[in-house]
C-alpha cells in the first residue's frame, strides 16, 4: 500500500517519516513554507535515535498526483478545522479502474477529537478512526520531532464508528514495523472520547504555557472532571485512565536528543506556529456541545474555548497569560 499523508505536520511527519524508514511508499501533502521546505530539503524527522531525512514526493493537492492507485491509503492528519476542506479536495480523486477516493480508498483519520471522522462519513464510505498517543512538535518548516521511545507512538485504529477488518488489519501491521503500537480496536470512538478530556488541557497549556505547577495542575482537573460530566450525561463510553494508562505502559517515554525541552501540545503549537486558527472549537467546544445538548454547564470548557480562539486570531504568544490570571478568570465566572 502507499500512504498519503494529507497533513505532513506533527503527527502526519511522524507518521509519514517513520513509514518510509521502515520502507513503505509514502506521499506527503503540505502547505506553504512547509510545503516548499519538504519539497526542497525533505522531510528531516528528528527522533531518540537520530535525525533522519527522508526526500520523498512532496504535494499541495490531489492534483499533482494525478489518478490515485487503487492501493493507496489516506491519512489525514489536518487540524480538525482544516478538514473540510480537505475532505472536499480528495473525495472526488479519480482512482485508477474507476470511481472517486470516496467511493473506494480508506481514509484514516489522525485526529485529536472526535468529529474528524464523523465529518468524514459525509463524503467517504471507508472511514477509519485513529486514537493518536504520538508526542511529536512540529514549529519549524520541514521539521518534525517525535520524542517518543522506545515506540514513536501508540496508534489505536479500527473502523469508524466500530468494527474491524482486513484493511484495518494490514495498515495497523505496517505501523508496527515503523516503531508504532497500533492495536486494531472494534470500538475506536471509546478511545477517542477517551483521548478528548485529555486533551482538554492543551487549551491550558496553549494560554498559560507548559502545565506543571499545582495550580494548573488542579484546573487541568477540574476541566476534565466537567468534559467526564458531560460524556456521563450523554451515555458516552470512554476508556478509563487506568485501561489508558495499562496500554501505554512504559512504551513511549519521551527523550529529549539535545537536552532542550519539548515545548507544547498541538495548540501551543498553533500559536507558535502563528496559523491564525486553533483546534478549541473541536476539543473543548465539543464539550461545550454536548453539555447544552444534554443540559450540563460547561463554564470552564467555555472559557477555555473562548480564550485560545482570541489567541489565535490575535496572534498572541503561547503562555502569554499566567495561571493565576487565569484562575482568575475562572474564579469570576463562580462569583
């Protein structure tokens, strides 16, 4: 199979990289400066056990691929907020022997959230979710880092929004020769749902910097216990942290090569990065969601939707809010 890698930023130039170290065929699809960077220089994919440099072909588009293979596999690795955009280029592909990729190619969703995939039932008949644990940066054109080790990531897929097949099967065997776990799961959406309330912190993480003082430590906390009222009140499963924390195990420990830091989660990194937009509305806004479908409060989720949305649009730097600050601000909304 050829891999399309449909977003070559953090987790799709981890993913795309380590498939082609491990001699897999793989196409990157970027944009901007990062597209020129990857088309001139390759993709230099910084891991625990080296910088690699990968010169594979580089595209902006289904275009310049002309007819896709009837074995190629899609991996969309956008930003949720990017994603119908993406859905509207690729789905009407041509693929050789006829029909569009919508109709007959899988398409792998290498999201945070859970509304990639279902966005993605829309356009495409075979959809695939993916559980991403990949700690992997990307702020610098043709640059990703993965500090994970001794795997790069643990990849939980199966078929969105349940069940298991061959492809699922062959894909999730050519993952684990590239330095990945990828457990092929029948009820992929628990894990995602599981995934959400952690991720509910990078909004934290993304206005007040790296979490690791007790105060926001303690707000991480309560952010989550409201994201876990909300699935509650929905009847939504998710995986507990203790199933969570018994399949990563110790498999992917972060190192850092050069003794510097990692830096941020993928919203930090948007704001590094400068975009302009931010994955908020997909994280704590789908909490904001269900609360007021199902009628449960949300002011902490809300707050912290609101708040990384103005640092996108207003470009400002991450951490450039301090957590008492903040605590503040959560602080006015009990009074």
């Amino acid at each position: 199979m050829r891999y399309v890698i449909i977003g070559a930023g953090a987790v799709g130039g981890a993913v795309g990289g380590r498939l082609a170290g491990a001699g897999h065929e793989v196409v990157l699809v970027a944009r901007g400066a990062h597209h020129a960077a990857l088309r001139d220089g390759g993709l230099r994919l910084r891991v625990p056990d080296g910088e690699f440099t990968y010169r594979l072909p580089v595209m902006d588009g289904p275009a310049g691929l002309g007819t896709l293979r009837a074995d190629d596999v899609l991996v969309l690795a956008v930003k949720t907020q990017d994603t119908e955009a993406a859905l509207e280029a690729w789905g009407t592909a041509p693929v050789e022997g006829g029909g569009t990729a919508a109709e007959r190619l899988p398409l792998l969703c290498a999201q945070n959230g859970v509304e990639g995939p279902r966005l993605a039932l829309r356009r495409f008949r075979h959809v695939y979710g993916v559980c991403v644990w990949l700690p992997a940066t990307f702020v610098e054109p043709g640059v990703v880092s993965a500090a994970g080790s001794p795997l790069t990531g643990i990849l939980h897929l199966g078929g969105y929004p349940h069940g298991t097949d061959e492809t699922a099967r062959q894909i999730a065997a050519d993952l684990e020769k590239a330095k990945f776990e990828a457990p092929v799961v029948p009820d992929i959406a628990r894990w995602q749902y599981a995934k959400l309330l952690s991720n509910l912190a990078n909004s934290v993480e993304a206005v007040t910097g790296p979490v690791e003082s007790e105060e926001a430590l303690a707000l991480v906390e309560r952010v989550r216990a409201e994201g876990a009222a909300v699935l509650d009140a929905a009847g939504i499963a998710y995986a507990s942290v203790e199933e969570q924390r018994a399949a990563r195990g110790d498999k992917v420990t972060l190192l850092s090569r050069d003794g510097t830091p990692r830096g941020g989660g993928s919203s930090w990194q948007s704001l590094t990065r400068g975009t302009g937009t931010i994955e908020a509305d997909y994280l704590n806004g789908e909490i904001a969601l269900l609360g007021r479908l199902h009628g449960i409060p949300t002011p902490l989720n809300d707050l912290l939707q609101r708040l990384a949305n103005t640092f996108a649009r207003e470009r400002r730097a991450p951490g450039s809010m301090s957590v008492a600050e903040l605590d503040r601000l959560v602080a006015d909304l009990e009074h």
